[in-house]
C-alpha cells in the first residue's frame, strides 16, 4: 500500500502562523521535503519537529525538454514504498509559484493520495485587508526577468479584473516604472514583508506607489506581493 502526500502550508514570515495540524502532521511523517532545508529547519526547530528532511527544487527545462531530476523519481518511489511524505516550501502554501505541482503531478499519475493541510499563502494574506472586491482576480506569479517582461504588464493591465503577482526586490521600481508608461491611471495594493516584524501596506495610483518607494530606498527588500487594479 503506498504512503499519502501531505501538500503543508507554512508561515510566510511569522513562525506562529501555523495550524496544529500542520505542526502534528509534519512530525508524524516519514520526511519532509522542502524547498530549502536550511529555510525550513527554522520552523522545524521552533516546533521542536526532529522528522528528516531533503531538498526539492523546480524541475529545469533544456532546449524546451524537462530535465530528468533524480529525486523526484526517488520521492515518489517512496511514496509507493509506503512512507508518509509532507511537501513545504520556503513560505507559503505549495504549488503556487513554487515546484510542488510537480510532486503532485507525478503522485497523482501513480494514484497516491494527495492530502492537503491548508493555512497561509502571501495572496490571499493581502487579498483579506485589500478592501475591494475580489469575487473574480486574477494570479499570475512573478513577472519575467527579462524577455517577455513588458508582455506580462501588457496582459495585466488590459484584464478587467484585478491582477495580483509576487515581485522581486531587485524589480520592483524597474517594473512599477514599466507598469506606469503603459497604465498610470492603475491603481495598486501593494503588501511587503507581510506577517514579519516591518510588515507595510502600501495603496495608491502607479505614479505615488513608485513615488514612494523611490524616496524610501530603503523600503525596497523583502518579500512583496501586488494587487493591480
């Protein structure tokens, strides 16, 4: 009889937002594989949870071809083997924007048992204090670094429904710089370091959020999330 894959959601900055479920879950299994290890022993250690872990990166593509990578061969060997395995990544909830669909994927296609233990996920963390109305959004991840980059802010602002995306500190001005000569009349929610010690909200039109943190410099690091609206 094969193992379960426990898809587990962990703190996107502060280690008490987690369920007990989770914590229970997480020390139960057989081995848990992160994103990370260094990352996540953070949050193990915290909990006191002593279970084994190994690493799990995104699968690369060559010359439009998937990669093989070995240890997702192993993972799901493992799991047909019998043993419990839970999947958390460096923060947040697997699969979204991260290697866990994957995993998924493949446990699925071998008819593993794929359980989730839900919690906290960056998105819907500043999608609850945006104030508007998000009965329909749309989510599309990080932004390219470079080509195709001035296609995604294309794609966001002509969508009638909001857009949210994570971005990176390295390009954040470039590209709010970007999204203000295509749409300066868009308005923004933007959320940094959500949950962590200098956790900030910031709301306005393209022009005052880019405003902003071009006279704040050293507000640009950490961890952001967008709502583009």
């Amino acid at each position: 009889m094969s193992g379960i894959l426990y898809i587990i959601a962990t703190p996107i900055g502060n280690l008490g937002d987690i369920t007990n479920r989770a914590i229970e879950t997480l020390g139960k299994v057989d081995l848990i594989v992160c994103e990370d290890t260094r990352t996540s022993r953070k949050l193990l250690d915290r909990y006191e949870i002593k279970t084994s872990t190994t690493s799990f990166y995104q699968i690369q593509r060559t010359g439009g071809a998937i990669k093989p990578v070995p240890k997702l061969d192993y993972l799901t060997e493992e799991l047909n083997s019998g043993k419990n395995i839970a999947l958390i990544t460096d923060a947040g909830t697997p699969g979204i924007s991260d290697p866990g669909n994957q995993l998924v994927a493949c446990a699925v296609e071998k008819s593993i048992a794929v359980i989730p233990i839900p919690g906290v996920s960056a998105l819907t963390t500043l999608a609850s204090v945006s104030g508007i109305d998000l009965t329909k959004f749309i989510f599309l991840g990080f932004p390219p670094h470079k080509k195709g980059r001035e296609t995604f802010f294309k794609e966001v602002v002509a969508q009638k429904y909001p857009v949210s995306y994570f971005e990176s500190p390295h390009r954040l001005v470039k590209n709010l710089e970007l999204l203000k000569s295509l749409a300066p009349e868009k308005k923004i929610i933007l959320g940094r370091e959500l949950t962590k010690m200098f956790e900030e909200i910031v709301r306005g039109n393209v022009s005052e959020v880019l405003g902003y943190f071009t006279e704040n410099k050293d507000k640009v690091k950490g961890e952001f999330v967008i709502i583009v609206y």
